[in-house]
C-alpha cells in the first residue's frame, strides 16, 4: 500500500487514475487560484450548512487545483468529503463508490485521523444493526488520537444509531458526554449539534423542559456560529421556539421562531413556517396561523409533512368556524393519506374528522365518529387518551358535564398506566410535564360547570405525585374536607395557584372554609411581571426599583385573598407555574407610610401540594436532640464561604447543650467532609445542616451538587445520591446558593436538592432560590437556630421569619437580594 501512494507522486498513471476515482465523471474546471488549502474549509463550512450542491461544486474546484497533491492528507480528506456528501445527499450508491476506492487506495495508518472518519462513513452507509461495530473501532482510535472533535462526531452517529433503533433514552446517553465536556477543548459546531441533538430527541419524547433547557446551551454556540454557519442558530432558535410553544410560553417562541425565519435554509423553513403556525393557533389568531400553514405548504417537498400542514389547516379553518375551507382541506388530507392508511393513521383520520362535525356539523355524529376512532385505537394508549380527551372537549362545549368529567377521568387512567411503566423517575415527571394540558383543560371544564371545589381536588391531583410515590404516601385525590382539617391542624391558610392559558386562579383554604378567586391577569401577563420582578431581585434591586412589578403582582395574586385571612396570617403557598420561581416573601405591600415586603406582614411556607400536607398530620415540633452538620467553605473554581465555618461553629454550640446523649450533635470533621464520608454516615438525626457551594443543573436536577472535600477524586455530592437515602430529618438546611432546583415540571415544581430531600422523608428543607450573600447567610442561618431554639422547635416557618426581620431591623440598606433567597419548603406540617 505505501508503495501504491508513492506511485501517485511518480506515475502521471497513477496520478490521472487518481483524478478519474475522485472526479467521478464530473468535468471541472481547472482553475490554479484558490487553492485546495483554502477551498476545503469553504467546502466543510457549505456542507455543515447543508447547501450540498455548493460543497460538491467546492471539492471539484479543489481537485482541478495545481496545488493539490493527489496523495497527500488533504487530496484523501477531500476524497471523503466527497463521500459524505453524496451520502447526505441520498446518494448512497455513489458514495460507497467512492469509499470502496478511498479504502482500496489509502495505505492504513498513514493518516490515522482519516482512518477514523473511514471507519465513520462505512458505519453511516451500513445498516443500524450492522454499523455499532465500526463506531466501536472509530472511538477507540479517536480515544488514542485523544482528539475530542473526532469523538464528538462518532458519539452522534452512534446517538442516531440507536435513536433509529428504538433506544431513545441509550441514544440521549450517548449523547451527554459531548455536551459534558470542556467546551474550550471542542470545536463549537460540535458543542451546539450535540446540544441541539439533546433538545431535538427530548422534544420528540414529549419532554418540553428538558428540550428547551438543552436549546438553551445551545444558543451561545450558535450565535458565536451565525455568521458562517446561519442554520445553526435558526435550528437552535426553532427548538426553543417548539419547546416554548408546548410549554405555553407564546411570546417567547414567537421571538425565536421569527428570528430563526430569517435564518432558515428551504430544509429548515417549513418546519419554523409550522411552528410559527402552531404559535399563532395557541392564541386562537386562525387568519395568521392559517397563513403560515399555508406558507409551509408551499415551501414543503415531502409528501407526508404536506399531510401535517394540511390537517393543520383543516383544523384551523374548523376551529375559525369557516366550515367551507375546512371541508377542503379535510378532504385533501384524506387524498394525501391515501384510500389504505394504517391503524394509527385511520384513527388520527377520524379524530380530526370528528373536531370538524363537532364544529360544522352533527355533535352527535362527532361523538359517533370519536367512539368508532376508539374502538379502532386497540394497545395505542397514546391514540387513546387523547381519543378520550377529544371527547371530554366535546361533550364539555356541548354542556353534558358529568359525561365530559368522565372522559377526563379515562385519559388521565390511561396516563396513569402509562406512567407506571416507566421506571425512570426522571422520564416520569417528564411525562407528567407533557400531558399537564389534560389537567388544565379538565379544571377548566369543571369550573365552567361551577365544580370549583372539584377543580380545586384535581388541580392538585396533578401536583407532586412522583414526590408523594416515593415518600409511599397516598396519591389518590385529596378532599377538600381534608385540606381544611390540615389548614385547622396546622392553624394555617393556603393559598392554592393554578395558572394556564384557558384562565388563572386561586383557592384560599381556611379551617372552616373554601375560597375559589378568578385571578384579573392573563399567564402571559403574569409570567412577565414575575420574570421583570426577579431579574431585577436577583440583580441586587431595592424595593423602590422593584415596586412597578412587585406590586402589580401582589395585587394581581395576594390582594385577593387578604379578605379572607386574619391580620398577620400564617399562610402556606402551593405554586404553579413561574410562581415556583417568585418570592412572595419581598413583593412590595402598598399600605399607609413607604411600601414594605410582605414578609412584615405574613410567615409563608411553600408546599409541593395540598395533598401531600394533609397526608400526615401536624408534628408539635420538631426535635433538636440530634444533628448532622457539615461546612466545606472551599471549593475549586470558586470564592471561599469565609462566613461559613463560624456559621457552623455557632449553630453547633448552640445544639450541644440540646443533645440527648453526647455525640448526637455530631460535626463531620473537615478530612470527613466528603462525599463518601456523608453516605456512611448514621442519618436519623433530625437535624442536617451544609454549609457549603453547591451546583444546580437545570438539564438533569438529579445531578444537582454539593460541592465536599474530595475524596478519592470525587467532591460532589449529587441530589441522586440523596434518592438511595432513608431519611428521618425534620429540617433540612441547605445554606448554598440555588439548592431549590432551576428545573420546574409542571406538576412536580422545582426539582433539585430540596425535592430530593422531601422526597426521601424529610418534613422540612431551607433551600435557596438564588446566588446567596455568604456574610448574609451566616446571619440568617445563625438566627434561625436561635429562634428555633428559643421556641424549643416550633414553628420553624416563623423561625425562618424572624431570622429574615431581625436582618431587616439590623442592616439600613436590606434589599431582599440578601435576606429573601432562602424558602422553607415542607411536606409535614410543625405547629
């Protein structure tokens, strides 16, 4: 084989043979200005951004160049350049052709690289069953090479391998370690396809948080990328833009989607043209997304994607009441369909027929329709529930209440099964997060047939069911007599929100009463307002700059239910939605003099849901006998906690004194303070306190960190390691900064170390919303013991309380930046 390579510098034989296997019967032009050397990088750059026919057009002119070498290493990369993009371009045949000639005539092992990217290309052209052996040979020569942009590309291949082999959560696996790795040692293109490939399988898996969070990573990359490589920020913007869509943030996707158009090659155009659509069908506006259907339409090649801009169509047009357009297009989907679709095709078929009789036609032949839809639906659940959900909305406009409540409930049992089969607990509240719709649509419904209190019971059936499934509490739908005996136990009100598109509201639950309040703000309003007021919290803000927002919201969600709670209530928040992510505590209270926190006016507690409280009864307090404390204050990469071993210092010489026996309040010592040290460690005291950094990852909260003293290499202590725990704390104090999760699952709310903590036993968790104050926090945790001690463990709400207002009393200048981060979240109530 060396010798054959030789020949292509000595043989003009050789050399004109070689020309002839790479130019495959395509005459270019011979040009000697530019050369190969600055061709090739325009040819990866077009081929990156898709426009194939412009890359080939590349690779030819740098084959006619003088320059080139026929058998040097950049003559053979172009030689597979070639080969790949014939294959991008469905050419199949013609690409094998070209790799048989690569692989006949490059000596193996003179270019090790390129044998890698060989072994790639001979996998993308076998079949998925066949190919993992050569991904297998590629790794293990990028792993030699050690070459991180080689391994990044194989890493995608084998993720689509197994995407296109039915293993979507072994083909997102493959995917992580792209994206964990160190971002300045791989090429960014890499970094935002892998990131990007993240969002596009969690989207296709229904799983809008996760989705958009992976986009989210995406977007530095592929802003850094937009002036070469334009597609691949318009494929990051329409992921965020799809996943916004989903998750009921309009103006958001509509932002993305409309920049990503001006972006979009003609590959990528219909499907922004059908998000844009989809954007403009959620807020009802049927002449916009009607237009950008039928723009999609036009500018759509496949057939079957035709189908889906059709059927869109259709549904728009019956959904606008203009019958007329609707028939026609219904009448084209079924042309395009074909007169032998398959099961699932015929029952979707009949599905969007049947929302066209509802709307044009006989309801009743609607309802016939749906029920033949169901009897053809066989073991599809997916086709089921949403058969089922179909014919709740229908017989919901038509007034037949009970029947429409009853269809609700079959979806949500077919849900239900469902999700039993899943034993990963993270696809779970995915799966939760994705189907919340059928529970906004079915509360809604309930309070259109003034069910209110109804309402209320199946609002918060859809809450914290994962939580209340580990804890084995019961996850059967609570009654409203069972929140009011928990609100008298506990002397405490709760404040139930429940936010969608269809309308927003408020339970107030007292002893003795239920309080349903119809909120006079729209989500998209509210969502706003709670992101200006926060980002502008977060910023380090003063009340007087945080009073337009803040106090706009505490009229739109407290006012309300001032008139049903006594003066200096003690109120108990269940949150839904961007409320997970507001401080109720710092929202500005206009009354007589300057405007004040509402943490002067009311102790608040956050609550994972109504159910989960009123499962156990109210402790009378909790015990300071036993404690396990920990204070890590360095960490890599971060500033020291200077505050945090005197904070630990003072609350353990405070608990000494308390102990039932000696060594009960136990301190890890700093050589212990690891990890593996934590997980040996005897976990029944009733107390635990970290003082320490800690990480939040919003992409997988169960890998949420604290950061410990290494050992053995290892210094997180991950929120999943808490998952193998069984637990006995009463409270749990989580002096880091954003301990509460930044991942918010509709249903579940904030998934992070506090979740993690509650959902292995403990009743209460301190966690922190933001980036906390060290020198602040030390303060305030220091008093909450204090307090905690001074009321021999009663009332760790109020203990939280006064922690914060003794800081207000003692710092002139006390913007909530610093005393407002830390929330105290429980699932057992303390008197």
């Amino acid at each position: 084989m060396h010798e054959c390579a030789a020949c292509f510098r000595k043989s003009p034989r050789c050399r004109l043979l070689a020309l002839a296997l790479v130019c495959l019967g395509t005459a270019a032009a011979c040009q000697s200005e530019p050369g190969a050397n600055e061709l090739f990088p325009q040819a990866r750059k077009e081929y990156r951004k898709k426009d194939y026919t412009k890359a080939h057009q590349l690779v030819n002119q740098a084959f006619t160049s003088d320059s080139l070498d026929p058998a040097s290493r950049l003559a053979w990369r172009l030689r597979i350049l070639r080969a790949e993009i014939l294959q991008e371009q469905g050419d199949f045949e013609q690409a094998e052709t070209v790799l048989q000639q690569i692989e006949s005539y490059l000596p193996e092992g003179r270019f090790k690289a390129l044998d890698v990217r060989i072994l790639m290309l001979r996998g993308s052209l076998s079949d998925p069953d066949q190919n993992k052996g050569y991904l297998e040979q590629a790794r293990s020569k990028a792993l030699a090479l050690a070459d991180l942009d080689l391994l990044s590309e194989i890493e995608r291949l084998e993720s689509f391998r197994l995407w296109s082999l039915g293993q979507p959560l072994e083909a997102i696996a493959a995917s992580r370690p792209i994206s964990d790795r160190n971002r300045d040692k791989v090429e960014c293109f890499h970094i935002a396809r892998a990131y990007n490939n993240l969002a596009y399988f969690h989207l296709r898996l229904e799983q809008w948080d996760e989705s958009r969070n992976w986009a989210q990573f995406a977007l530095p990359c592929a802003r850094e990328l937009a002036d070469d490589i334009p597609r691949a920020l318009a494929v990051t913007l329409l992921n965020m833009g799809t996943t916004e869509n989903r998750l009921g943030r309009l103006d958001d996707a509509q932002a993305h989607l409309e920049e990503a158009l001006g972006l979009a090659g003609s590959d990528d155009l219909p499907e922004v043209l059908l998000e844009l659509g989809n954007n403009f069908f959620f807020r009802r506006n049927w002449e916009a997304a009607a237009a950008q259907y039928e723009q999609g339409l036009e500018s759509e090649r496949q057939q079957e994607d035709k189908l889906t801009f059709v059927r869109n169509l259709a549904s728009t047009w019956t959904e606008a009441g203009n019958c007329e357009k609707a028939e026609r297009y219904a009448n084209e989907a079924k042309q395009i369909a074909g007169p032998d679709p398959d099961q699932q095709e015929a029952v979707r078929s009949i599905l969007n027929q049947a929302r066209l009789e509802a709307m044009c036609g006989d309801p009743n032949n609607a309802r016939g329709q749906l029920s033949e839809a169901l009897g053809l639906s066989g073991d599809y659940p997916d086709l089921r529930w949403r058969i089922y959900f179909s014919l709740a909305d229908l017989l919901a406009e038509q007034g037949e209440w009970e029947e429409a409540y009853l269809s609700f409930e079959n979806a949500l049992e077919i849900i239900d099964q469902a999700n039993q089969a899943l034993p990963d607990e993270g696809d779970r509240m995915n799966l939760f997060s994705s189907l919340i719709g059928i529970h906004r649509s079915y509360v809604h419904a309930l309070i259109q047939g003034s069910r209110q209190g109804r309402a209320l019971e199946v609002a918060d059936a859809s809450r914290a069911r994962l939580l209340r499934e580990q804890l084995g509490a019961p996850v059967q739908r609570g009654q409203i007599g069972d929140f009011q005996r928990a609100a008298a136990q506990s002397d405490r009100a709760f404040l139930s929100y429940w936010l969608s598109q269809l309308g927003c509201y408020l339970w107030v639950i007292t002893p003795s009463e239920t309080h349903f309040i119809e909120l006079e703000a729209e989500v998209s309003e509210i969502r706003r307002l709670v992101d200006e007021f926060q980002a502008r919290l977060e910023e380090g803000e003063g009340l007087k700059v945080l009073r337009p927002a803040g106090a706009k919201l505490f009229e739109i969600l407290v006012r309300p239910a001032l008139d049903h709670l006594p003066a200096q209530p003690r109120v108990m928040i269940v949150a839904d939605d961007v409320l997970h992510q507001l401080s109720f505590e710092a929202l500005p209270v206009k009354g007589q003099g300057s405007p004040h926190p509402w943490i002067k006016d009311a102790t608040i507690s956050m609550a994972p849901s109504l159910g989960a409280i009123a499962a156990q009864p109210a402790a009378a307090k909790i015990s300071l006998a036993s404690a396990l404390l920990i204070a890590v204050p360095d960490a890599p990469e971060y500033e020291e906690l200077k505050a945090a071993k005197d904070e630990v210092d003072e609350i353990e010489r405070r608990l000494k004194p308390l102990a039932s026996a000696p060594g009960k309040v136990h301190r890890l010592p700093p050589r212990q303070a690891n990890p593996d040290a934590f997980m040996k460690a005897n976990h029944q005291a009733s107390l635990f306190h970290f003082a320490a950094h800690a990480e939040s990852n919003s992409t997988s909260p169960l890998s949420s960190a604290i950061l410990l003293n290494p050992w053995r290499g290892v210094h997180k202590l991950y929120a999943r390691d808490i998952q193998r725990l069984d637990l006995n704390a009463q409270l749990v104090t989580l002096s880091a900064c954003q301990t509460v999760g930044e991942a918010v699952f509709s249903g579940e709310g904030p998934v992070g170390f506090a979740w993690a903590f509650l959902s292995r036993g403990s009743w209460n968790v301190v966690a922190s919303q933001w980036y906390a104050s060290d020198e602040a926090t030390a303060e305030i945790m220091v008093s909450l013991y204090e307090h905690l001690i001074a009321n021999q463990g009663r009332s760790p709400d109020r203990a939280l309380r006064q922690a914060k207002l003794d800081y207000l009393r003692t710092h002139e200048d006390a913007r909530p930046y610093f005393w407002a981060p830390f929330q105290i979240y429980t699932r057992r109530m303390v008197h």
